[in-house]
C-alpha cells in the first residue's frame, strides 16, 4: 500500500502567471488582469514583508483579513480595499478550480463596507459658465461643446467616451 504524498506547497507568486493565462483565455481585458496582477502581487508582497507563509495552501482568512485591515490602518480608501477583496476572490476561485487548494479561505468572509460617496454635481450655472467656455464655431470649440453634452446627457463615463470610435455611434438609432 502506496503512503499518501504531502500535498506540495507552492508559492502564491508562482500561481499568478497561471491565474494570468488563464483570465487572458478566459476573454478578461487587459486592464482588469493588470489589476489583478497587481493585487495578487501586493497580497504576495505583504505576506512575505510580514514573514507569514505565502504558498496557496498556507494563506487563510486570518491572513487575508490581516492584509486587508492593513490597507484600512494605511489609509487607503474602502472603495480600494474593496476592489482588492473582491480581486482576491476572483484569485482563490481560480486556486480551487485549479485544484491547487480545496477551498477558498474566502468562502465565508464578508465584503468590506463602502460608504456611498455621491458624485458631486455640476450646478446649472456651472455648467452655463462651463458650455459658454467652449463657445465658438472652431474644431475645438464644437468638439469640446459636444463632448460636455455627451456627458451630461447620457451619464457615459470618460473613459467610455474616450474610447468611442466613429464606427460605435449609430445615427440611424441615435
């Protein structure tokens, strides 16, 4: 009768070139694996400046909630902290699937708090002053007018609006 084998501890930061290819098979955009990246590097990075094991098997709740009350006792903003928590969990999702680890030590950890911040609002004298700026029968003029409206008309985002291509509008639906 053959003994068990000790499963193999392997170290988070080699994993996450893994967890790379796979979001890039998986159709994830650039930017969002960037991020991922740099959180799954950051995590790695606490660990090891912390002294804690930072192998796949060895990080646990206690570790990953550590890591995030770290960033809140830095003074990063919840909304960030946030972002890393549910970065993390897209991480230890793929460590399960990939069989790396039998369960996420996330499974029953809960999301930090984000307080609601309102977007501040242009007043309508504000935006009176800011169209009147932009007044003139130039390129500029025109492109700058246009692109105000756009964004208080629709509510688009400016890197939506930056990324727009004159293929993307469609004037017969408006």
């Amino acid at each position: 009768m053959a003994s068990k084998q000790p499963p193999v501890e392997t170290p988070l930061g080699e994993l996450l070139w893994q967890w790379q290819v796979s979001l890039r098979a998986g159709g994830r955009q650039p930017q969002t694996i960037s991020s991922y990246m740099t959180v799954g590097q950051q995590l790695v990075a606490y660990l090891e400046h912390e002294g804690l094991p930072a192998t796949a098997q060895s990080v646990g709740r206690e570790q990953l909630e550590r890591y995030l009350a770290s960033m809140f006792e830095r003074g990063i903003a919840p909304a960030t902290v946030a972002k890393h928590y549910r970065s993390l969990q897209q991480l230890f999702k793929f460590l399960v699937e990939d069989d790396e680890i039998p369960t996420s030590p996330m499974e029953r950890m809960h999301p930090p708090k984000v307080p609601e911040q309102p977007v501040p609002v242009l007043t309508d004298d504000e935006l009176g002053r800011l169209l009147k700026a932009c007044a003139g029968r130039t390129f500029e003029n025109l492109r700058d007018t246009a692109i105000i409206r756009l964004l208080v008309d629709t509510g688009i985002r400016a890197s939506e609006l930056i990324g727009i291509r004159v293929e993307d509008v469609d004037l017969t639906t408006q």
